[in-house]
C-alpha cells in the first residue's frame, strides 16, 4: 500500500510542474541576459568587481613576471603554469608569463584577485570544452587575445567604451 501511495506522490508532482514556468534557461538557444563584464580585482580598492569567471585575459604589456598568480593557483588546482615566451617586454625582465590548463582550472578566480598590477582578468567566454585535453591548454599568446564580446570590467565606467560585439 505505501508503495502505490509514493508512486502517486511521483505522479502527483510531476504533473503539477509541467504547469509551472521554468526558472532555468534552455542555454545555448536562449541568451543568459545577464551583462556580458569581465571578473577582474581592483587591487587599489581591495575588491573584486563582480562578472563572468571564464576564459582568462592577460595583458602581456602590462605583466610583470612576478607570478603571483601561479603561487596562488598552486594551493586550488595548479592549472596555472609560468612559460617562457622569446619575445622581450620591457616590464617583465624575465620573459614568463602564465599559461592556463583548462582541464584543470576550477574558474575560482583567486588569480586574478592575486594579480597586484590588475594584468589578469576573467572574461565571459564560458565555451571552452574540447575532445581533445591538449586543446584546454592556453598558452600566454591565446590568453592574450581579446574575446569576440563583453566589456572589460574597467572599461564599463568609462563613457566612450563601445561595446565589443553582442553575444551569438
């Protein structure tokens, strides 16, 4: 008897939610609607400025080589690995610069709140799966290319920023 009671009470709830409206969007046909702003850290503040925790954005020009970022990736996942790259930046004496493996990042954002000279940034480029896991390694030249939309967060206050490019 309580076997049929639970499997009326399935029933019972199942049917009652087809009724009700999702809460959830069927993604990637429908666009999440939320603002499309880099997570980055305001380091002269000490805040973190709320965005999509995605793909990662160096700025090459502005990197340093101090490797804040890796010491801090180091205690989460060691996703992040310091390469050498053959070109000279004038900044960074010591030519490395951080590559990121995306099989095993956890989008947890500690690098970019431990960057001192706000170089590092998250994007809201959250397509990165692959079949192959050679193809999630990003080295500093693919984390140093723009992404296709969004605004970077320190961009959004500025008056004469146009936006990138609208998502799909």
């Amino acid at each position: 008897m309580s076997r049929i009671l639970s499997i009326t009470k399935a029933f019972q709830s199942g049917i009652k939610h087809l009724f009700v409206k999702r809460f959830t969007r069927r993604y990637p046909e429908v666009n999440s609607g939320l603002p499309e702003s880099y997570y980055s850290y305001d380091a002269k503040k000490g805040v973190g400025i709320a965005g999509w925790r995605g793909r990662h954005y160096l700025e090459m020009d502005k990197y340093t080589g101090c490797q804040q970022c890796a010491i801090m990736c180091d205690e989460i996942s060691t996703a992040i690995l310091m390469v050498e790259v053959p070109e000279m930046y004038p900044q960074n004496k010591k030519s490395i610069f951080p590559s990121v493996d995306y099989g095993r990042c956890v989008f947890c954002g500690f690098c970019v709140d431990a960057c001192p000279f706000e170089c590092l940034h998250m994007t809201p480029d959250i397509e990165l799966a692959d079949y192959d896991r050679k193809a999630l390694w990003y080295s500093p030249k693919e984390l140093n290319i723009t992404p296709k939309f969004g605004v970077p967060t320190y961009l959004v206050c500025k008056k004469d920023v146009k936006k990138i490019e609208e998502p799909r």
